[in-house]
C-alpha cells in the first residue's frame, strides 16, 4: 500500500480518536459555559463539521475517480476479482438514468415516472412523494441487469453505467 495513504488513514485514525475523547470535554464545559459561550460551541461545531464534511467530501471524489480508472484497467486485464495485502476487491457495475428527482426540474418527466411507479397523480403533484436515489438506482439497475425494457418516458440516452471498485478488509492498512 502507498506510504501516503497508509499515513493518511493513520492520521485520520488518530484524529478520530482525538476527537471522541474532546467530545466528553466539551460537553462537560458546555453545561458550565454561559449563553454566549454555548452558541460559540454550537457555531465551533457547525464549521468544524462542515470543514470535514468537505475533506471526506474532497475524499470520495478521489476515491470514484480513482476506483474508476482501477475498473478500466481490471476491465482491460480481464481481472474480475484480485486479493491484496489489506484487501480483497472486485468490480460493480450500475446502470443508473438521469431523472428529475424532484417535480420543479422536469414535472411531466417527473410525473409520468411516478406513475410508472404507481403513485397517484394528486400525490406525484404536490411531491409527497420523491425519488430514493439509492433504492431508484438498486432497483433500476436490477431491471437493466434482467434485460427488462427502460420505464417509460426515459430516454436510452440518459442512461449511464457507473463503475466502482468494491472492497473487503483482509487487514487495516496500518496492520
């Protein structure tokens, strides 16, 4: 494994456990803390979790650009499953479509697939009910992946394949 990235999880691994332990600490100067100080918390905390939320963030776009260059080069060695020190790894493939997840982007798109999906159209109106994108993308790549023709109203056009590399711990990469 990279030098560089053995460092990074162990620095990461280290924060964690810092901040776990600053938590308790906080908590307990919280309660003793006056009004202004707890909103100076609470504001402390906002900017800290959006600037981790950022970093993590930063973190998944590298890690999907880079999953999607490994697919194509296991793709080109015709290697469908490799083991590693730390890891045993795979290829998954999802076909996914471009949708209006929300009524305002596209509604007659957006309603004639909710009606595929059999949700009545004074629901569908007034978006009571929105796409899950996690179990919409499961369950439409289950159909393409059973030869089952495409809802109606997609286009084939917005239809994309996303290529990822899935993972299994042997060991920590600081093991």
């Amino acid at each position: 494994m990279h030098t560089k990235i053995k460092e990074m999880y162990v620095r990461a691994k280290m924060l964690n456990l810092e901040f776990y332990k600053q938590f308790q600490e906080i908590e307990a100067e919280f309660n003793l803390s006056n009004l202004a100080g707890k909103v100076d918390t609470v504001y402390g905390l906002q900017k800290t979790s959006e600037m981790l939320t950022d970093i993590r963030k930063q973190i998944d776009k590298l890690e999907k650009r880079l999953g999607f260059r490994t697919c194509m080069v296991m793709e080109f060695e015709q290697v469908h499953r490799l083991k590693t020190d730390h890891c045993s790894a795979g290829m998954k493939i999802e076909q996914f479509i471009n949708l209006p997840h929300k009524r305002e982007k596209d509604p007659e798109k957006f309603d004639r697939l909710m009606g595929q999906l059999g949700v009545p159209s004074d629901i569908s109106e007034h978006e009571v009910v929105r796409f899950h994108w996690p179990a919409y993308k499961e369950w439409f790549s289950k159909r393409q992946a059973d030869g089952e023709p495409l809802p109606v109203g997609v286009d084939p056009d917005d239809v994309y394949a996303e290529y990822s590399v899935q993972t299994r711990k042997v060991r920590e990469p600081d093991e």
